[in-house]
C-alpha cells in the first residue's frame, strides 16, 4: 500500500517507534520586512520565540552570504528590521546555517573561512553581551570535505550538521557528533543511519526540543520535487531513527524546501522555500512558517468532545499513541495530564478541517474558509440565502454558470481525506465539489439520481499497463428535493461514500488519481455546460483525513 503524507503524519513505523498523528497547518511567507527581493534561507528561532536568526545574501552583507538576525518584543508581534552580526562573526567567505544554543550564548554556523566549509561556534557572556571571535570545531568535528548546516539539541549534548565526507550513504549525508558535558570535546561524527540518509541528498535539518522527531531535506526519488522536507522519529534520544516520512505537498511543492526549524515547544516550523514563483514571496529564496497541530479528534468524527476525553481516560498511563499528544504535537511517550490539557483546549470543537465553507455571506463574491483562510470567488451570480440553509445560509446555484473556484486544498493521491457537503436539488450528471485539473469528487451520476465520486486508481503505462480504475457509484438518490448530507472519504486502501451519515458504497482503490489545482464547488473540474450544479449548497468542509460523516 502506498500511503504517501499529505500533512497528517500518521508515522507508525514499528510497535517500538509509534507517536501521536499531527498536522500543518497553511505556510505563511515572514513578509517583506524578513525576506528580501535575494535568498534568505536557514531559518533557526531562539527558545523564547523572539529572536530568528538566518543566512542572508542581501545589500549591506561582508560576504556572499552572511548571518543576520530579527527580533520582536512578543510572539505576536510582527518581526522587526533584521540587523547583520557584523564582521566579528561574518567574514568576507560564506557564512551561513546559524543555530543558537538553549541559553542563547552560543552560536553555531558554517563558514568557508579557511577555505572550505567547516562548522564553526561563537559565544557570548550574556544574551545582550557582544558575539566573540568564532572558533573552528576542529578536525574531530570537521573533515576535509564540506560540513554545513549545524544544529544543535537543546540540551547541548549533540550537535547535527549535513556532510559531504566519506563514509556516508552517498551524495550529502547527515551525521552527528556528541559530548558527556558541556565541558566536554566534541566527539568523532557519526553517520545517522540508513532510515534518514539514502543513495541521493540529505541537507539542512533540524532535531526537535524533545530530541524524538528529526526534520531534513531530501531530493530522493520518492519525494514531490526538487528537495522535499522529511520526517523521522525516535521512542527515546539512544534509539536509532525510524524510517522518514514526507511532509506532504501541504508543505513541499515541485521546486524545493529546506533549512527546517521546529520551534521549542514543537508547536511551529519554520522553512525555507525555493519556489520563485509561489504566490506570497519576495523574491529569490524565502522564509516561511507554518503550525504544527496534534490530531486531538481521537475517534475520527470531526468533533472533539467528551467522547475523544473518554478515550484518553481509558488509555491513562498507558503510551497509546493514538492519545499521546502532548507535551510536544508527537507526544512523549505516556498519556497524562498533559495530553489532557492539550485535548482541553480543542474540546466541543471542529478539528483538523483543512478547508470549511459554510456559505453563510449575504453577499458578495468571495466564499469565506473558516478553517484556513483560503477563501473562495464566486463565479456567475449565484443567490446567497440567507436563511433555509442546513446550517444557517447556504449558496444558490443556477445550473449554468455559477460555481465557486477555491486554491489548492490537497491531493487526492497523498493519503487520507474527506469531503462533506450539504446539497438540495441538483440534476443527473452535475458536479458538487471538483478539482482543477483533476476528477469530480462528488456528483449526481448521469442516470437516476444517485451519488458518484470520479476519483479512481489512475492508468498505468509501460510493463502491465492497465486502464485508469471505475468511478464508484452508489444506489443512493440526492436529487429528491430534500437536503442531504453527502461525502466521499479515502480510508487506507477503500474509497467510500456516504449520504446521510450512512455507508451506501464501497470498493478497493489502492491509489488515486493525483491533482494539485484547487477546488470548484458546483461544477466539474471541465466547467463544461450541463455539470453545473442546480440547487442548494451548504457547509463544504474537506478533511486531511478520513473521519465518519
């Protein structure tokens, strides 16, 4: 089975490596005032979330790469003007990948200083006290190939940094050196192992405040693009890593993302994006950000209430993943009071929507998304009703022009997902939510009435080519003139749909069709005439999991 991850990490890679199922959030760009019209990249946040240090090749560098830094006076303030370290640590060579220590008063970075690239540190006595002349790690650290991108745990003991020395896996390994104390040397580096590095490129990473959850950058084969960011988890800081995961196009796209930066309470990446034309950046190579978000709804049925207590309550004191999701999004190993809290803060809420329209508006042309501010345009002059809807308003459609376009929400073919609406009206063959340049996820089937999803095992070409797969038809009529709740859900390997809260059909897909455009809400992913929608439609909510309508 196939089970590549679209923003819901389910990372169960063994009985001994399981951890809780966590979420992204939309990735946000730092703006104008971070990001400059040139690269700026390596983000690294100090432990209070103040303070961002990055590698930049803006005006005003001694370098063709320097360290800079931003500041802000709380965590939700915006970042102030970034200011360069100036030239005690910045040299005329590159100066880059940038990791301040826990307490603030080291900072780790590489240099091609001595004329190639090495890591080096700077300390200072107190956090407002001035960077002193940097220090080369030294040949137990560094070899005499290029070793960049250092980060270091948060309790100072390990230091990870990418490598191109022999020894490795091939290509651009990651490694790790260690110490006893903090008054120790550093030790000889140690190659991270086959579940993290492969044959191609491993580059920038970052370890998590906890030490349990390693995030990379990678251009192996199976990822989306150029360079994906990749997940990997450990039980405890002396296992090894298990085998990584995709981050999911939520986060990567076709060109390429590096230099991750978990925030200390695990609650926050921070990236950088090399995608030149994506919508929101300044130019070149940007910083961007984006939440991290444990899956608190734990059975699945797009409510967290007291249902989801209970079954914390019943899993207590055990190290049941399914509820460990606390103190950091991935949990740490036993479900306590901590997990408890978390789940507090998300109780009698809608969770893990990656897009909600609730077609409430009394006017205008925009679809508002409560749930990630992706908001929808209305196309033609559809009538917004402001009472009779299912929940509140809902959108009256013509069946002949009007329809509502959206970005891109998710892949089909990246995992798990549901879709949901509410739907009056209608006529044989038209669309009810659809994708760009992809399949129509949910429709009124050509004859009789009856829900249909036209997403399906894709063609394969080549040695044993076979025909795209069937779309799944149910027997269940929607176009009586009565509202009804309809949804298409990809659960593992089974496509399923459902009307009214009811199961009425499902099949085998092993893998669907994929597509990245976004969505059309009352037409067909064609816009041919006749698959426009003829009726009410309410409360589209879309899922980047499976959960139970």
């Amino acid at each position: 089975m196939k089970k590549t991850v679209l923003l819901v990490l389910v990372l169960r890679m063994s009985a001994e490596i399981a951890h809780a199922d966590f979420t992204f959030g939309q990735p946000t760009n730092l703006g104008a005032t971070v990001n400059s019209l040139t690269d700026d990249y390596f983000p690294n946040i100090s432990v209070d979330g103040l303070t961002l240090y990055f590698q930049s090749r803006r005006s005003g560098s001694y370098g063709p790469y320097d360290l800079w830094v931003t500041t802000r006076r709380t965590t939700d303030d915006q970042w102030g003007e970034p200011v360069n370290l100036g030239p005690v640590v910045n040299s005329s060579a590159q100066d880059g990948g940038p990791s301040i220590s826990a307490d603030g008063l080291s900072l780790y970075f590489h240099s091609v200083r001595s004329g190639v690239a090495d890591v080096w540190v700077t300390t200072r006595a107190t956090t407002s006290g001035a960077w002193l002349e940097p220090v080369n790690l030294g040949p137990t650290v560094n070899s005499s190939a290029s070793d960049v991108c250092p980060r270091i745990s948060s309790d100072g003991l390990s230091l990870f940094f990418e490598s191109a020395r022999d020894g490795g896996y091939g290509g651009r390994d990651l490694w790790v050196t260690t110490r006893a104390t903090l008054a120790d040397a550093w030790g000889p580096a140690v190659n991270l192992g086959p579940n993290v590095n492969t044959s191609d490129g491993e580059v920038g990473l970052d370890v998590s405040a906890d030490g349990l959850a390693l995030i990379f950058s990678s251009n192996r084969p199976e990822g989306s693009g150029d360079y994906d960011l990749w997940v990997t988890t450990r039980s405890t800081v002396s296992d090894p890593w298990g085998p990584a995961a995709n981050l999911g196009q939520g986060i990567n796209t076709i060109y390429g993302e590096s230099g991750p930066n978990i925030s200390a309470d695990g609650l926050s990446l921070y990236f950088c994006d090399y995608n030149l034309a994506k919508p929101g950046g300044s130019g070149g190579i940007d910083l961007w950000q984006t939440p991290i978000i444990p899956i608190v709804d734990l059975n699945a049925d797009g409510i967290v209430d007291a249902a989801d207590v209970s079954i914390l309550v019943d899993h207590w004191g055990t190290d049941n993943s399914l509820c460990d999701i606390s103190p950091m999004p991935w949990g740490d190993g036993t479900v306590d009071v901590e997990d408890l809290k978390v789940l507090a803060e998300y109780l009698f809420g809608d969770m893990q929507c990656v897009a909600h329209f609730r077609l409430d508006e009394a006017k205008g042309s925009i679809a508002n998304d409560s749930a990630r501010n992706r908001d929808g345009t209305v196309h033609g002059y559809p009538a917004w009703q402001l009472t009779g809807g299912v929940d509140g308003g809902a959108l009256q459609l013509d069946g002949v022009d009007d329809y509502v376009s959206t970005a891109f929400v998710l892949n089909p073919a990246e995992g798990d997902f549901s879709v949901l609406a509410w739907v009056k009206g209608g006529a044989d063959g038209q669309a009810i939510v659809s994708q760009e340049g992809g399949v129509n996820w949910l429709m009124v089937d050509g004859a009789g009435g009856a829900l249909r999803t036209d997403l399906k095992v894709p063609a394969k070409e080549g040695r044993g080519a076979t025909p795209a797969g069937p779309p799944l038809i149910s027997s269940a009529v929607v176009i009586d003139g009565d509202w009804h709740r309809v949804g298409f859900v990809r659960n593992g390997d089974d496509r399923i749909l459902y009307v009214d809260g009811k199961e009425v059909v499902r099949d085998a897909a092993v893998d669907l069709e994929p597509a990245t455009g976004g969505l059309y809400l009352g037409a067909a992913s064609s816009l041919e005439p006749g698959t426009f929608f003829s009726g009410l439609i309410d409360d589209v909510r879309i899922y980047n999991r499976a959960v139970k309508p």
